[in-house]
C-alpha cells in the first residue's frame, strides 16, 4: 500500500528536503495561538491579541507572492535565510515589546514585520517536488504526502505551543515557534541539490514568462474561499461547543476534522487518480461543499463530531488536486510564485472567514454560524467551474501522461 511513498521518498534528496520541510513549517500552526497566548496573557485583552495575530497573517498573505518572485529569481538557498533571520528578529522584537508593554501600533507593526518574511515553506516543499517530478505522476502522490504532513503540523504545532505557553512561561510558546522556524528555515536552504534552479534575468535574454492569470486568477479565489471555509469552521465549532457547555470538545471536533483529512491524504497517495486534474479538482470541491451541508442542523456534539470526521475526508483531496493545477499552470522560471498565490489566498481567507463566522455567530449563535464555512465552500465549488487550464497546460489523464512518459 505504501509503495508509492516509498518510490518517490526514495529519490536522492526527496526524503530530506521533505522531513525537513515538516519540521520548518511547524510555525505556521504555532504563530497565531503562540501570540494570542502571550498578548492575552500579558494584557488581558484577546481583542488586542486577536488584532496583533491577524495582521501577521495577513502581512503574509499580502507579501507571498513577492517573496516567492524573489526566490525565483535567486534560489531558495540565498533567500530562506535572509527571510528567516529578519522574521525570526521581528517576533523576538514582538516578544520583548508585549512583555515590555510597548504600546500599539509596536506589537502590529513587528507582527506584520515576521509574517511578511516569515519563509512560505509548504509552497518551496512543493517547488521541489514540482521540479523533482515534472510530468510524471508520482507528482499526485507527492502533493497528497505533503497535504498529510500539513494535517500532522495542526495536530503537533497549537497543542506544544500551548503546553509551553500555559505549563512554562507565557513567552515559551512563541520562543519555541522561533527558534523552530530558523533552525527549520536554515536546514531547508541547506538541501541544495533538490532546489529548483534560480532564474536570475539579465540584460538582453529577455523577460519572464507572465503568470497565466485567466486561470490563476480564479485559481487563487478558490483558494481564498477554501481559506474562508477553514477559518470560519474554527471560530464556529468552538462557539457551539461553548454553547452546549463543553469548550474543551472544540479542539476533539477539529481534531477529527484534522484526522478524516490527513487519512484522506494518506488515500489519496496509494490510489491511482481517475479522470482530468481539473475534474477531479472541480468534484472534490464540490463533494466538499456538500459535506457541510448538514452542520447548521446538527445539534448533538457527538453527531457533529462524527459529520466533521467524514467532511475532513473532503479536504485533502481538493488541496492536493488544487496544488496540482498550481503546478501544471505555474511557468517553471515562475513556479514558487505560482505556489505563492495559493497560500496568500489561504492566509487572507482564514482571516477573513474567522472575522465574519464571529460576528455572524454574536449576531445569531453558533450553529447559524455554520453558513458562513457553508457558503464559502458553494462558492469556492462554483469557482472552479469557471477556472480553464492555458493550451500550454492543457489537462490530460494520468493514464495517458504515464503512456506519453513510457513511450
């Protein structure tokens, strides 16, 4: 069952730039909880807290794409460190003006600061086996083995943060999501041989080739409103559970839904695809949205648990299908900015859906508030029915790409 992992694992370098890309992504779950813990703890205030961890993610989101283009153009190695050493600089700076009680916009501007150059390291992990496996369709397992190991960075990142936070020092979590993102950061610029070539442009060889925009476009919406889903779905599953008295259960019911998609994941590497990417793109969100239909009725913690368990089935498969277009579409000089616009779109969506799941469920309570991850997954699904892949691209089978490849 686990041959197709083993195959492309096996490959020089794969199992390396892979297990160290786990680890150099932990952050990205430790961050947001690892400075709401701190802030609130310090002042009292989770609004402010809440402010402060939002404008780290959404500086992210907004400087993605101009930091992968600057990685395209002169290399992982040169750029991870740079980026890390300037992200890891802004939130100790972050640390020591929450804990010397600086006042706003301090703590917001060195946020933005750290999730501006925070390295976007799912995408350069997915840039590496996008040049590792060019046109062969081991890719599609690849993709769904770095979706598991996405899941498992959830399930391992808030928990240790949080333990850290409460059990050791307010700072310890945060402290710990430091030295994780540039130690991680550092090791990952150091697998030279699996980076993708820089494409530094000179004087008289000519420009870029442009971004494929009339499906990168929609592309990136779907994955905002995918990003949307995520974010609303968190702010809402712990609003029910507090509701029904029992705030502890939000993080069992996310943790299922965490569990039903990384086994998704793990699936979807051993089975053999059927039909265009972009088909299976467009029935996984669609299967996705559906998933969510029954949630605004459940009123059993237990029933919703066992929903979410199942819906969790859904996500993997449609990251990895989208990721996939990403880099069927993306130009090989451009292909971690192509990546890039996949996580910004997340990161803004995130936000943006936990901003309005909390002010729909103060206005309407907690399951109402199931419309919003609900109606962002009926648009992301209706998305993809417009996004058309460029004749450069063009969608084929994996049956026929493996008979081109042997052929």
């Amino acid at each position: 069952m686990f041959r197709p992992y083993r195959t492309i694992l096996s490959l020089p370098g794969a199992f390396a730039f892979s297990a160290i890309g786990w680890y150099a992504r932990l952050p990205m779950s430790m961050l947001g909880i690892g400075i709401v813990l701190l802030v609130s703890a310090k002042t009292g205030s989770y609004g402010l807290a809440g402010t402060v961890a939002a404008t780290s993610v959404l500086a992210a989101a907004a400087a993605a794409p101009f930091q992968a283009r600057v990685v395209d153009r002169f290399g992982q190695g040169r750029v991870l460190p740079l980026l890390a050493g300037i992200s890891g600089t802004a939130l100790s700076g972050l640390i020591v003006a929450v804990q010397t009680g600086a006042q706003t916009p301090i703590p917001h501007l060195l946020a933005a600061v750290a999730g501006a150059t925070g390295p976007l390291i799912g995408s350069y992990v997915r840039a590496r086996w996008t040049h590792l496996l060019e046109g062969r369709p081991e890719l599609h397992t690849a993709f769904a083995l770095e979706a598991l190991l996405d899941e498992v960075v959830f399930m391992v990142g808030p928990p240790v943060v949080t333990l850290l936070a409460t059990a050791v020092h307010p700072t310890a979590g945060l402290l710990t999501a430091v030295f994780t993102g540039v130690t991680g950061a550092l090791l990952f610029a150091n697998q030279r041989r699996t980076e993708p070539p820089a494409n530094r442009r000179q004087s008289g060889h000519g420009a870029q080739p442009p971004l494929p925009w009339a499906s990168l476009g929609p592309l990136t919406a779907a994955s905002a409103g995918l990003g949307i889903l995520f974010g609303a779905a968190e702010v809402v599953v712990v609003a029910v559970a507090s509701e029904a008295g029992q705030r502890a259960m939000s993080g069992v019911l996310l943790a299922l839904w965490a569990t039903g998609s990384m086994l998704a994941a793990l699936i979807v590497g051993v089975v053999k695809p059927r039909g265009t990417l972009l088909t299976r793109f467009r029935v996984h969100a669609g299967v996705l949205a559906l998933t969510l239909v029954p949630m605004p009725f459940i009123g059993h913690l237990g029933l919703l648990g066992g929903v979410m368990f199942l819906a969790g089935f859904a996500i993997s498969p449609t990251l990895v299908a989208l990721m996939a277009v990403i880099a069927r579409i993306s130009p090989a000089t451009r292909l971690n900015e192509g990546m890039a616009w996949t996580h910004a779109g997340l990161a803004a969506g995130v936000a943006a859906g936990a901003a309005v799941a909390g002010q729909v469920v103060d206005a309407a309570g907690g399951r109402v508030g199931f419309v919003v991850p609900l109606a962002a997954g009926v648009v992301t699904a209706a998305l993809t029915l417009v996004v058309r892949l460029p004749a450069s691209s063009r969608d084929v089978t994996e049956d026929a790409r493996l008979a081109r490849s042997a052929a």
